[in-house]
C-alpha cells in the first residue's frame, strides 16, 4: 500500500507532466474542480483541472467537486504512472459522461 506521501507526490508529478504536455492542454476545454478520495488511507486531495492543466492540489476532500475519484493508492499510483488505463477505472471516477471523455485525452 502507497502512503499519503506517495499519492500527494503523484498527483504533483501529473500535474507536472500535463504542464509539459501543451498538445493535450490545447485540445482540452475543461475546467472543473476534482477531488482524489483514496479509500484504503481515509485520505483525500482537491484541485482543479482547467486548460489541460491540473492546479492547486491541496490535501483535504472537496464534497463539491465536480469531478471525483475513488480509489485506492495504489491504484491512483498505477494510473498516473500510465500502468493501468483510465477505461478501467470508469467506475471509480464520478462525472458526467462528456468529462469522463475529455478525461482520457488528459491521463
């Protein structure tokens, strides 16, 4: 199991990744706050994602996210290190279904 630590540090290093990536922020119109709920931790992250970009990740839950992932650390871990594809993990993440197919442009 993946720590706290761990997942705050893959959250930063996708968003470091997504800034780097300016093909994907140009094709993506998104702008929605997200919430990361990790369930094997009972911990919780928040920011937003808005011009392909994911900003202000802060520790703590957003119960108004438009925009939420439920899963575990090590799972969370596997996505952003691009091991397991966004289409498995379509029940764990809550959206609309038009975000959830701008989302996988993104991850």
């Amino acid at each position: 199991m993946a720590t706290v630590d761990d997942c705050r540090k893959a959250l930063h290093d996708l968003a470091a990744r997504l800034e780097a990536n300016a093909e994907a922020r140009g094709k993506l119109d998104l702008d929605r706050t997200l919430a990361c709920r990790l369930t094997d931790l009972g911990a919780a992250f928040h920011g937003r994602i808005t011009e392909g970009r994911l900003v202000d990740i802060t520790d703590g839950d957003d119960p108004k996210a438009k925009i939420a992932l439920v899963t575990t650390s090590d799972e969370l871990l596997a996505l952003v290190a691009g091991k397991l594809d966004i289409t498995r993990m379509l029940t764990s993440i809550r959206a609309n279904p038009f975000d959830l197919l701008k989302l996988r442009k993104l991850l």
